[in-house]
C-alpha cells in the first residue's frame, strides 16, 4: 500500500522490540468478541489511477457552474480566485500544518492568521476578528450564543429576512439555551417593527446585510434602539464582497457582525468548506468564541504571533468556553487572506462595483420582460424576480437548456405557496453580458411558451 | 589563485566567524527570511488582480455606498507570492517531518485526494443547483455515508457537522432530543477526567452539566466510580475510545450495558479511531453516537487548523433524531431532503448547505485508496509505530500506563524530576532537534503530560531517528545540561514566545500606526 | 511556576547557549532540515504506488526479459513527499526573495500559466493525433507566433527549438543553408568578446570559425575593428543587444547594413529581449534571425535548469530555410506541416515533434495578461530597476560604464581593490544576506564582473533592501572585515562546497557502498 | 498590471533618483527611428479570468487523450503519473530556481539531479549519466556528435528503424559536421546487416530499442563488432518504461544510451517539453555533452553537491565546447526522479510487466481480426498491425467515434506507399480491457465497412 512505509520486516522487527509476536497483541484490550477477524465488506485498496478514474466519473455526473451562464447564490457565490491563491494554499507547509500551538514553528500560519484578522475588522468596520468559525450559519449561532453571554440575557430576535437556514442553525444551535422569536420577513423591510419587538430580556437583534432577498438597509436606528435596551445589534453578511461597495456594518453601530467569507478565495465546493467570519467591539473580545491570534515578542525582543486569549477556549475552560469550537476553518481562512492582500484597497472596490454594475444591468434587462419584475429597491449583487411562471419549473426548464438561472425561493421556503413564483438571481464578475442576453431570451420563451 | 577575469580558480581556506556575533543587515539568514506584515509592504493603491473596466452607471445601493477608506493593503502578485511563500517557510508540516502531535493523528495527506476534489464537476458545484445536476456530487455523500457506516458498524449516519467538536454537538442534541421524547429532562453528561476539553463544553451547550469520572491508576475510566455516577437523571456518558491516553476501555461494553440500563446513551468521541478503524466496530460496542475527525483518520489535510469535517453515526434509537439535509435514494436518483418534514423528530439543522463536501470527497479518496484491507492495516500500523516509540523510550522516559497502548503513548514528567526541566522546555528543545513536539500537558490525568502519536504514515528508519533524538535530549536532561532546555528552541526562527504578554495586553490586529482611517 | 498539571503559567527567563558549540542529535537545526539521498532512505522493495495486478501470461519480449536488480531505490509516498519537500526547502527560488543574475531575467512565475498549461485539453494531448483533434493547440502555437512576430517585427517564426542555445543553432542553420543556396562557402562567424558561451559553441556546431571583436571602453562593440573584421569569408555576426554588460547597442543598425553589405547576416541573441520588448522591433533594426528566451522574457519558469524555448524570427531573406515542422491555415483550419517536400529550402528539423507546447501556452497566457501596453511597460520597468539600482550603488561600487544601462547593471571589482575579498566572496556574503548572487565573471570584458538584473518583478521596497544590504556589504568589505567574505556563506544549508574536489574526483552517481548489482 | 509592483510614485522617485526626467530617456541609445512611439499592434491586458477563459476555449477545441480509448505512441507515450510528481515539481523552490550555479543554496535542485543521474545510469545499465538534454531526438543528435569526437571519425550509421523524426534530426545537427548513412528498415532486422556496413571511419552505429515499429533485438553482437573497429554503440530508447521489462542496453556493450524520459513523470504536452537522458561510459565522460551534477564535501567537511566537469560545456569553453547546450529539461528530470522514487525496483518493474501484459492481450485480440495482423515477433508496449484498409482513414474514423486508435505510419513515413496500411499501436497501463474491446470491434465494423 504505496501509503505504508513499514515493511514485512519492519513490523517483525519492531514487534520483537515490542516484545510480542503478532500485532493483535497489541489489541488485548479490546473484546474478543468485538475484533474482527476479517476486513468489513468494503471494496480492496486501489491504485491511484483508479480513484481519480472513479472521481471523474462521479465528478461527470455534475454540472459544473463555469460550463454555463450561471446566476446562482443565495448564500453562495461563484466569483474568480487568482490562481495564485490556489497554488499558495497547497504548499505543504501551510496545507499539512495542525493549529499553531508551536509559535516557534507556526510563525506562517499565524501571521497570515493575524493579517486576516485585520482585513476581516477593517471590511466590517469592527474593531477586532477571530480566526475564523466554520462557516457563516455556524458564526451566526455562536453570535447569538455571545449576545446571550454578553448581556447575560435570554431572548434573540431573528429577522425574518435573514437567510432560512441561518435561521434554523440558530435556532437548533440555541436550543436549549436561548429564546428565539424571528419577526415575518415582510414585516421587517420597516426597521421600526425590529425595534417595536425589543424588551428588556433581549439579547440582540439579528439582521442580514445585504439580506436574504438582496436589500439594502440602513440599521444605525436599530443599533441605537438595542443599545438603549442594552442589548446588541448583530448583523450578518453572507456575500461579504458587498463590503466593498456599501458601508460597513460597524458604521451602522454593529455589535457583532458575522459573515460567511467564501466569496474571497474559496470555491463553491457544493457548500462546504466555507469560512465563517466573526468581528466584534473589542470590549467584547473575552466573550467572543473561537480561536483568537495575537502579538507578541519572542525571547529575543523580535516581534512575533501567538494564538492567544486562550483562557476563552474549551481547551483550557472545558465547560465554561465560550464555545464548543477546536478545529475551524484554517486553509480557507488562508485562502480569504491571500485573496483579499491580491485585490488591496483599490481591488476589492473594484470588484465591488463590477459585482454591481452587472447585477444593475440584468435587472435592468430582465425588467423589460412582460411579466418579470424585480422586487428590490436596492441590492447589491443579487436580487429577488418574480416571474409570471413557477420559478423552479422555470430553473429545471432553463437547465435543460444549459443555463443555471438561479436559485428558486421554494426550493428555501418550500412551504410558502407565495414565493413559488420567485427566485434569487445573482450576477458576479465571471457573469458576462452574453450569458445575461442568455438568461433573458431563455425567460422570455419559457414564460411565452 | 585568480585567472585573467578574477575567477578563483582554487579552493579558498574558509575563513570562520563566529555565529553568535553575526547579524545581518537585511535581518535574514541565508534562506531563513524575516517577513513584515502586508501593511507594512503594500498599501491601499497596489493591487495583484486586473479587473474588467466598469463604465458609468446609475447604482442602486440605496444610498449606501461606502465612502472612507477600508484600509486594506494590496500587494502586486509576484509581492504576495512571495511574501506568502515566505510566511509558510516559517511553519512545520508533516510534509517536512514526523508531527507527533497526541490525539491529532497529524498523518500524511495524499495529493491525488486534493486533485480530484478539485475537479471541476466536484469543487466548482453550488449548493443550490437543480438536483438534477448534482447527482455525482450527492453519490460521492451516498458513498462515504456508506463507508462510514460499515467501518462502524451503525445503521444511520449525519453528515453535515464541520469538525469533530460540530459532531459532538450533533450527537448530543440527537441524545437529548431523544429524551425530550420521551419526556424525560436529564442533566447530567458523565465524562472521564481525561476526556478533551470539547466534550464538556459540548455538554454545556446542550444545557447539560457535566459529572467527571476519575481514571484508574492504569489509565482508564474508573468503572466503579462511573457505575457510582449512573442514576435517572444522567443523559449520556461521553467517552474517548481508544482514549486519550492512547489505551483502549477494555471495559467498554460493560460501560455501554451500565448506560443503557439506567435509560441513557453512550456517545464515543471518535477522535482516536485511526487505531481500531478496520479492526473493530464502534457498533459492536454498544455506542450510540461517534463522531468520526476526517481530518483526523481519513486524512483530510489539517490546513494549519482546519477545515474538518465531523460526521456522526447514529444508532438505530437515535436515527429518527438526525439532523437535516440527508440523502435519499429517489425514484430519478439521489435526493436530498432539505426541509424538517412534518412531524419528523430531527432535531434540526446544524449548517446551512450540506456539510463540508471537499473534506468528504477527500476522505472517501483515502478510503478508497487503502480499502478495506488497507484500512486495517492502518490500524495496526499506527499501533504498531506507538509501541515501538513507547518500547524504545520506556526505559530512559516515564511511560505513565504499563502494557501496549494504541495509536498513542503517553509519558510524564517524571523522568525530569530534579532537573528543573519542565515538559514544555523538554519540547522545545525538540524543535531544535527538528521535530514537532508531541502534544503536552493533555491528557489532565499525569502530570506534564507528554502524548506522542507517530500515526501510521512514519517508517521505522524515522522512527529510529526520533527515538534517537529524544534519548539523546532525555541523556542531556540527565547529565544536567538544563541551558540546552529552558532556552529552547534556539535554530527555529523565533525563540520562545511571550504568550502572557499577549494574553495581558491583547493586540489582536494591525493598527495604522498614526491614526486608523479604515472605520467610516 | 507549574499548574497541577505541570504547566508552565508563567514565562521563563530564557538561558542561552552558544550557537557555536551547538550540534544536535539529529543534525537538523530547526526547520532546516537535512536530508539523505533515497538510495540511503529506501530500497528496491519499497514502493510509493499501486498497480493493478497482472497475471500469469505469455511474454514476447523475444527472451530480453531483464533478470538481476537493477538497483532502484523506492519510497513509499509519505517519504518521497517529505524527501522532495526538504530537498525544496535547500534551494533559493524567485517565490522567495529578488534572484538578480544578470542575462537570466529571473522574474515572476505567474501561476494562472501553470494553471491554463495543464488543462486537460492543452497538457494532454499527443502530438500525433490526428490534426482534426488537436486545432486548439496548433491555436495556441499560431497565435504565439503572431505575437512574437509583431513584438519583434519580423516576418516569419521557427517554433520548433527548445531553448535559446537551440534558437541559435535553428538561426544559423537557416544562415548556413541560406548561404549553400547561394552556392557560398563562406567560414566565419564573428561575435563580440562579450558574447554568452552559446554563440561561439553554435557557431562550431555549424562549422564555422569564430572571430572574437573586441568591445570599446564604454562596453559596446568596437565598430572599427567591426568593420575590419568584415569580409567576404564572413558568413554573420552574432550581436547580442541589449548586449551582455547591459547596453544597447548604439550602432545597431550601421552594424546591421555593414553586415548585409558584404553579403553576411545579422544573428541577433535575444536573451535579453526584455529590455526592449514593446518599445523596439528587432526587425527594426536589420536583424536576420533572432531566438527568443520564452523562460526569460516570458516568465515560464527556469525549473532550476529548464525546460526553456528558443522560438525564432527570420527576416524575409530567411524565411524559406525555416525548419519543419510549422503551422499553417489550411482550408479546414490549420495544418502542419511536418514534412521536407519536394525543392523545399527548409533546412531539417531541430527535434522530434513540434516544440516546447507546454511552454508555448504559458508565454502567450503571459503575453495576454499584459497585452501591448503592459509589455512596454515589462520593458521600461526592468530598465528603470536596473538604473535605480545603479545609481544607488555607483557611488561605493564600481559601475564599468557610464551612463544608463538597459535592464541590467555591471560593476567590477575595482572598488574590492586591495581588500583581499574577490568577486566570489563578495556574492557568498550576498547569501547570508538572504539574496541569491548576481552573475558573477560575465561578462569576460571587465575584470571580476558583476551583472546585476534585477527585472520589473521587483518593488521598490524590494530593490531598497537589496541596495542596503549591498552597501553595508560594501561597508565591511571597507573597513576589512574580510572573513565575513572569505569565510561566506556562514547561513546557508551548507558552507562553501569544494568544486575543485568535485572535478578532479568526479562521483557522478551514488554506488551502492558494497559492490554495485545493478548492471546486468 | 498585477504583476507590476512599481507605482506611478515609485517610478518617478526612481527616475529622480537616477537623474533623468522620462522613462525614455534611459532609451536613448536606441535610434530614434527605432524606438516606437505607440504600443505595436496587440491586443490590451487581460485579467487573470479572461486569460483563463481564452485558453478553456482553445482547450476545448482539442481531444485530450484521457477522455477516450486512446493507442497513440510513436515516441510519445500516456502513462499516470502520480499527483505527487506535479504537487511537488510546482513547490515554487524547485519551479522558479534558476540552473544550480550557487550551491550553497541549491542543495534541492542539485541532490534531485544527482538522484536522477543515478537513477538513468542503473535503469540504462551504464556508468554514469548527464543531468538531461531536451528530447530524446535532440539527445540522439547529440550522441553522434559525441561519437565522432570521442572517436575522432566522420561516419555515422543509423538503422532504418530509428523513430523517422530523430533520423531527420541527427541528419539536421550533424549536417556541418558528420557522415550519416541511413540504413534501411528492412534489412536491419539482421543486426549482420548493419555491422556489414561498419567500416575504419565509422564512428558509431545509432539502433533503437524497443525498435520504432515495437520491435525488440539483442545488439551485443553489433557492439562487439563495433569495438573491434574502435567505433560505438549508440543505443536509442524511446520508451523508457520498456527497461523495467527487457535487458539494459548497458548489458548488451552499449557506449552511449540516449532515451526519452517523458513516459516518466511527464505528461503528453503536445510533445514537449519532455527530458532526453544521456548516459555513457565513465571514461567517456569527459567527451559527454551536457551538465552534470557530482559530489563533493562543503568547508565544514559535509557532504555535497554542484555541477562539474563544467570545463566541457559552452559557458567555460566557448567555441570547443561539447555541445552548445544551456538550459535544459531541468524540471522534468525532477518529475522523472520523483516518479521514478515512487515506483522504486518494484514498482518500475511492475509497471513494466502491466504494459507489457496489456500489449499482448491487445495484440491477441487484433490478431483475431480477418485481415489484421500484428507484424511483430517481438515487442514491449507498441506494435506495428496491418490492416486491410487504409490506417490513417481508419483513424480519423475512429476519431468520430470517440477512439484515438494508434498512430498511422505514413504520419511519419508520407512518402513510403508500403506502409499506407499500418498503425502503430501503444498500450499502457491507462488502457482498459474495455478500452480494448472497444478498438476491436470498431476495427471489424471499419473493415466490414
Ligand atoms: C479527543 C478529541 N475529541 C474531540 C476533538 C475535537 O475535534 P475537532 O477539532 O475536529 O473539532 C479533538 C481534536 O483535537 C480530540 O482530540
Ligand atoms: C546572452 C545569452 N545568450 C544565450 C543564452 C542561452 O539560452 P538558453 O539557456 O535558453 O539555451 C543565454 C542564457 O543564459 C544568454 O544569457
């Protein structure tokens, strides 16, 4: 087994060494009945050139978002990494690394940790980030989890117009330990029934930005309403390139802001490893969850980096953490970092207003269709089109004829008969205005047909 | 001697000067280079992408458009080339050398397994296409869930959760909503003292609180303290298996009968299953959760911290609790149901999307790779290399347990008794040696603990060069020679760290020196 | 202070050792690792792949089957990955810090050309399937020819040579066979003192003499002996320019007429094309044939020693001698032509196939990312570093001429005078400093030459750190700190290695110690 | 431009610095007639995704070899090659290093040589081995030039089944400088043939083996004859793979062996780059072309490595150098090495035997075909099939058909009517027993036809 350096005469030597005659020997512990005497049925090892045989086909099977026009989000996007990210991140010192327990040899990892750290404050316009949490629906249960801890308060109010499995992960996440109320999404497009909603045992309110539905709004008036009530704004960026186009959540007065970062140097891996982002106030930071990186000095004066603030982690606090969390989500934080150092200041806008100017310009096309309208006053990249055919008929319709034309709103609200008519539709820097012309004569029959 | 165009045509006499006086201007030495920090370098003009021009347009922002500066710095590409590729020179890896980190199973990482997940029909896929388009996508979770399942010997499986300790909540919450089917409103997890600091604080987010059982003095759970413990108002036992101190609960099913008989569940931490994978069945041992560590036993890279992956297998009693999406075989193929069904008894959802699809399609590469007779034969490897290592320094270290261990072995500090040498100097003087340390002062039950996991991917010869170094280093301790100890490491490229600075006076982030412009 | 569990909680006061007197155990020192060679490490049973079995079966190999050993070492592939990787971490690379070797062009590696170079559709296809399936590749080389021939002016292109030594044999073939046409036997070459190595030794290879001109005191060829060289025996000139101390050939285009005037062609060596890519055509300037340094001017990387590409223009008095095979339209899209035909003047064919296509793609995915106007901007970036560093060095070392240069700067070692310290010395002390050497001796025309190229891929941050760390070796070769020379490099994996040794007992292989079973 | 670090600032802070006030100023040895005024005519830059797209279409226009049964060899040859080999060729250390000139800090480049150096001498069965040439057929030039000089005669043998393109350039490098005689295909099927040609000014007798049409043959006697007339054995191998199944040509007295390592480690490329091997004698070594890699002791007295016996090459010798050769194939010697480690004795020689296995079992079923036949006694992986239609037709018909089906000889041979017939047919280890069926059966329907 070519990934098995021990030889036949290795294991008998070291066995002798070892001082038994046969490895089960060294399984004693275990039940007799429990050790089995022959492989479980499973298929016998392959060689290389066979599991890649095995991986293209299952991989064939699939329609990959860049062999057609693609308008696809809803929580994920599909945006162009530099290659050098790709090939940085499989350099074997930063991909076969564990956490940097050992700064004296991890100085790689935790610098690049450190510079992620501030770009993810700088973009959110908080003060300071942790390392990273799974993905963007896991930081934002943990959000609520630290309003809780924070303001030693039960209640959280979730909008309605943040992304529905977001709202179900908090709602699982919080399960046995906080009151969650989430307000009708349509209720929300008013800041004002947010705020009618806050009490005394409110924690925090939870909006998205730009939200579920593509909006854009402004939460400075919320933010002020939860801080009166000593409570916490927590807002949640699922495309967190739309930072780079409208102002941050910190102007707005944000407490905790939370986002999935997978737009910046991860792929879309059919949901999963994204990169979860937490930024937070500073006099917050002792409650924040997850792993944290910090500056130092080594024993000659030299600066240097170390994971830090430990004492928060269940590593040392064991049932008193803030949080659960040991492995996170490391290489795409890497990715994230390298990504966003390539784009600077001046890129990251770039892209930003790219992302927008072409999300304008469908809109603007797909208005033109008889019967289409798009629901959004704002937006950022994405947005919300009603259609005058069933939207996921729609989509399987548009497949068939090689285009993905976005995400169906019942394929996320399943039980809403109102919706079925909608869909989320985004547009990236890697939509071209030919594969727009697509998505808009491929409507237009489908909804004459 | 110079020839015509002052070429030195023979060999000088090297010239010596001593180390220690020597300082560079540039900092660097030789190939080991210093970095600053890309503030420090770049700034908010450079960039390292070329973008499309974008025209005049009229924006709908409503009125949000970011004015101040972000303050992020960019940098040209062949500048973050570099200065990445310097940062990694700076890190240890296992593609450099043995990582021997206990209870982290640091093994080699295959290259075939990050190409195929590159592929494009499997990396460059959303979450949220049409099902009809993703069915390779859905076999490549249908097949791991399959692998999982028979490796463990349990029917049911939970595939989203994104690290081991995401696992352990899993299980917990599909344990505790079991009770809370049956009515019942237990308290109390037990966990062995030596258990990872995850369990409990996993136990804690479920609204539990958490009882720990002592070890005995051969390190494993205290059976009669444990059977002491159990009563109606104990939720679950969480127990490592192998545990963490590299030795296997011979009396595990004992432990699951005494659980399941007073009406609670038995959930296994399966971090250390890389030592029974193919040799033993979690399901044969009446466990009614595990978590199983991709990163950990299949591979998956540990990327300086993760991703991981964490799926769970489920016994019969706790299928119905799992959590949603899962995969269906349909009438057109493979499904997925999304959505809590009416009156289904899941517990909820743990992620949005489907759990960590680029670690499963790795770890399924691996499996695939070894099959079902090269997985056992990795269990045994690993056990095999820890004996080994625990049978060579036995003699000159303080081995804790007697008798075979698994995948780990576990010494303490008593060999350094005297000579004012703390666990933590003894490992760092290992990174002079070139080595990663092993993992220290974990688990809690001996004192300066030193857990040394080789994993099966080290051959003998490496091996043998550790073991070499570590007696050496165990010699000098002996001989007195503390220096070489309490001011470790002195070649790697920082010396010890202050990490009670850092944790007194937090700077968590960079700020512009004069005046941070970046907050609008 | 210690915890119960035998924690450190408080920070140490490090002691210190001499570096000096420091060996470890293992011989590594940190992350510098050693590394044995893998005959040393494996053996000729273990093996880093698996195949598919083959069964019992009856063999035509005509009874050559190989019987004895033949030696080869294998790895399993946890340490073949770990041995290469080390082996990496030993060498200076262009991803780690400005490698200013002077008529080498060492720049940036983009990785979207290693990227697009192996898309299945580019990297893996034969190059003798059938042309209907391959147009996409005969795309690539149509449309790179396009591109060189537009940047340099010229008419026609030779695709085929593999690197620039093979661009000039291609060059003066079709000089040669140009000539034979003629009915002339003409028997010289002649090319500038400072000429790089491969000019003479093609020119032998062609069977000509070369005829060595002298430069003037200001570096560029002396025009007068130029002319007096010329004459009906003399069959080219092989001129570099920018020439090989850094400078443009100012009389250029006189050197081109008087070359033409008696009949004679003008070879131009275009290694450093990047001094002028996009602001001058070569054809501009009289030149007859030109090779093209693709691992230069167009980034695809060196590899440490190659694979490179050697493309070449030909004036239109060449054109008919080019080389098989070439890309032609053809009526259902393109053709090779793979074939002498029939009163063809072609001269032959330099290599099997078609050339260097895996570097062909990544020059034109360099070409196209800058597009015209970013690749005058290559040109005038190289030229502006280059002046910038010498004019921050020029007043302690000694610039050899005056006045601007191109895209690389010289010094001598007139400003080592007297200090005992070479040139060599001068560069190892370079290493310590963390920066790869200049060119050293070369060009032949100044005493102890020093050619710095620094290229475009370079900041200013970047050439500031290179020009203190220069000064300040400059400062101590001054004051006489002469081991910090002599006794260089002190830092690097290895100290100075003994050439002379190397040559005068060559061991070219590794023998196994005890008698060598592997020939049969 | 993203891979320009210089900003506007920068470049007028530099030209300052110099003393000149414009970019063009440091031109001004250029003529003036000369120096352009405006961009030629190009198109503009390019970001990374449409550089990216550009060539996904041009990809997209070419059949890769995998996507299909594919039989093609002829010199070139499919073999897996372990994702190992292309992860580590790509660690920027070993991609972006320059030729190991300083070896202090090139220890990586130069052991991998000295590694391969020792791996083709053992597998060629010689003394020793140079660090690479560019091609095999390069390599095959270069061998006759050697032969000559070591021998100091002008005549040069090649046998008529050396692979057609190498004749052409040895013929092409030796032009100025050598003899050659071609002997024809057909009569070196005696080796007696050939050594009937052998005279006092012949300088070497270039064989290939396996031959170009797949044939195999024991040369020891030619090279007995040879050194009775002080002349050489130039053995020629092609597919490398093959030394794993048969004799050395080191064990049957050859002088000089030259190979083309591509089938190790390197991919199809379109032909290039692929890495030519040049082995030889010890005492030849000094007349050998190329760089070599030796070993030696650094100032502290540890072992070593640097290139050598430079005295021989252009950069020191100038116009009586051994070759003019420079930059070599130094990277995919690296890819070889470390392929080559992976397979180690056993797997080489496994690899070896699968091919051959699978060659057989392809040539047993061809052979069942009315109207084919395989027209060799002896082969390895590739064999020379008759058939009873035109092979290059039946080609491009199979191409339709999604099968790349071997390569036709008057590809090679366009003038040679003889041979409008036959194929080459090369299987490896990538070839499935279906793939297999496949070519059968679609042979018979074309026969049929
Ligand atoms: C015994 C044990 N349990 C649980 C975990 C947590 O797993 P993860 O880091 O994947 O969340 C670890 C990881 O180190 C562990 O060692
Ligand atoms: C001036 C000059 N000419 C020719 C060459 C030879 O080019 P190559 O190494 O590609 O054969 C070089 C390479 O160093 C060079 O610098």
């Amino acid at each position: 087994m070519r990934y098995l350096p021990l030889s036949h005469d290795d294991r008998s030597q070291m066995l002798d060494k070892i001082g038994v005659s046969h490895i089960d020997d060294l399984f004693r512990d275990v039940p007799k009945s429990a050790l089995l005497k022959k492989p479980v049925d499973l298929p016998s090892h392959m060689s290389e050139m066979q599991v890649d045989r095995n991986f293209r086909h299952m991989a064939e099977k699939n329609i990959p978002a860049g062999s057609h026009p693609f308008f696809c989000g809803a929580g994920a996007y599909r945006h162009y990494v530099p290659s050098t990210v790709d090939y940085m991140i499989q350099r074997g010192e930063f991909l076969t690394a564990y956490t940097p327990y050992q700064p004296e040899i991890s100085q790689g990892t935790l610098q690049a940790l450190f510079e992620f750290q501030t770009q993810v404050a700088q973009i959110t316009g908080m003060e300071v980030a942790n390392a990273s949490m799974y993905d963007g629906s896991t930081a934002c249960g943990e959000a609520v989890l630290m309003a809780r801890r924070a303001t030693r308060k039960k209640k959280s109010i979730l909008s309605g117009t943040l992304h529905p499995q977001y709202i179900e992960v908090v709602k699982t996440a919080t399960k046995y330990t906080d009151d969650i109320a989430v307000v009708n999404a349509i209720d929300t497009y008013s800041v004002d029934t947010l705020i009618d909603q806050i009490d005394d045992d409110t924690n925090c309110v939870v909006v998205q930005y730009p939200d579920f539905f593509g909006n854009l709004q402004d939460y400075s008036k919320l933010a002020d309403a939860l801080h009166a009530k000593k409570a916490l704004l927590v807002v949640v960026v699922t495309e967190i390139v739309s930072l780079g186009a409208v102002r941050s959540p910190g102007s707005m007065g944000a407490d905790i802001v939370v986002g999935e970062g997978q737009s910046i140097g991860n792929g879309l891996s059919f949901g999963g490893p994204y990169v979860g982002l937490f930024a937070t106030r500073q006099k917050l930071v002792r409650t924040m969850p997850g792993r944290v990186c910090g500056e130092t000095v080594d024993g000659d004066g030299k600066r240097g980096y170390v994971l830090t603030l430990s004492t928060r982690e269940q590593h040392i606090r064991r049932e008193k953490a803030t949080s659960n969390i040991c492995t996170n989500a490391g290489l795409c934080t890497l990715a994230f970092t390298i990504h966003m150092t390539l784009l600077g200041e001046k890129g990251f806008r770039h892209l930003a207003r790219l992302n927008h100017s072409k999300a304008v310009k469908l809109a603007d096309k797909l208005s033109t269709l008889d019967g289409v309208e798009v629901l959004n006053d704002s937006f950022f990249n994405e947005f919300t089109v009603s259609l005058p055919i069933d939207a996921t008929e729609a989509i399987e319709n548009m497949t068939a004829k090689q285009i993905l034309g976005g995400v169906p709103l019942s394929r996320l609200y399943p039980n809403d008969a109102s919706l079925k008519n909608q869909m989320l539709v985004a547009v990236t820097e890697t939509v071209t205005e030919e594969d727009m012309d697509r998505l808009v004569s491929e409507l237009k029959e489908l909804i004459n047909a | 001697m110079l020839n015509k165009q002052g070429r030195q045509t023979d060999i000088v006499n090297l010239t010596e000067l001593s180390q220690d006086s020597f300082t560079t201007h540039s900092g660097n030495k030789g190939l080991e280079q210093g970095e600053l920090l890309i503030y420090e370098i770049g700034d908010t003009e450079r960039t390292g992408v070329d973008l499309e021009e974008v025209g005049e347009f009229k924006d709908r922002l409503g009125g949000l458009t970011r004015g101040h500066e972000i303050g992020l710095a960019g940098l040209s590409e062949p500048e973050a080339m570099r200065h990445y590729t310097r940062l990694s020179r700076m890190n240890y890896a296992i593609d450099m050398g043995l990582y021997p980190l206990g209870s982290c199973t640091m093994k080699h990482n295959p290259r075939v397994n990050e190409k195929v997940a590159r592929l494009p029909g499997l990396g460059d896929i959303h979450p949220l296409q049409p099902l009809s388009t993703v069915q390779g996508a859905l076999e490549v979770m249908d097949r791991l869930a399959h692998w999982l399942k028979t490796l463990t010997g349990m029917p049911a499986i939970a595939m989203s959760p994104k690290a081991g300790a995401h696992g352990e909540l899993c299980g917990l919450m599909a344990i505790r909503a079991a009770l809370d089917k049956r009515g019942e409103n237990r308290s109390i997890v037990l966990a062995p003292e030596s258990a990872h600091g995850t369990n409990p604080a996993t136990a804690s987010l479920c609204g539990y609180k958490v009882k720990s059982i002592p070890a005995t003095e051969d390190g494993h759970v205290d059976l009669a303290a444990l059977k002491d413990a159990l009563g109606p108002d104990v939720a679950a036992i969480m127990l490592t298996n192998p545990n963490t101190c590299g030795l296997f609960e011979r009396d595990v099913i004992e432990i699951a009968e005494a659980i399941h008989d007073i009406g609670g569940y038995f959930y296994c931490d399966g971090a250390n299953f890389n030592a029974i994978v193919g040799k033993v069945r979690p399901g044969d041992l009446g466990v009614d959760a595990m978590h199983i560590n991709l990163h950990k036993t299949f591979s998956t890279p540990h990327g300086g911290g993760g991703p991981g992956a964490g799926p769970v297998v489920l016994s019969e009693a706790l299928a119905p609790f799992a959590p949603v999406p899962y995969v269906v075989h349909g009438k057109d193929g493979f499904s997925l149901v999304e959505h809590l069904e009416e009156g289904s008894d899941s517990f909820g959802r743990m992620t949005a999307f489907h759990g960590q699809m680029g670690m499963n399609i790795r770890a399924l590469a691996f499996m695939m790779s070894h099959g079902s007779d090269g997985l056992a034969r990795v269990a045994e490897d690993s056990v095999l290399n820890a004996n080994y290592v625990m049978a060579s320094l036995s003699d000159v270290m303080t081995a804790s347990f007697d008798g075979p261990c698994m995948h780990e072995c576990l010494f303490d500090d008593r060999f350094l008794n005297g000579s004012g040498i703390a666990t933590l100097d003894f490992a760092k003087a290992m990174i002079d040696e070139g080595y990663h340390p092993m993992t220290m002062y974990f688990p809690l039950v001996v004192h300066g603990a030193m857990l040394i996991e080789p994993t099966e991917s080290e051959s003998k010869q490496s091996l043998d060069q550790f073991i070499g170094s570590l007696r050496h280093l165990v010699a000098e301790a002996k001989a007195g020679n503390k220096e070489l100890f309490s001011g470790a490491p002195y070649l790697a490229p920082l010396r010890r760290l202050d990490e009670t600075l850092a944790a007194r006076k937090p700077v968590l982030r960079w700020i512009k020196p004069e005046g941070n412009g970046e907050n609008e």
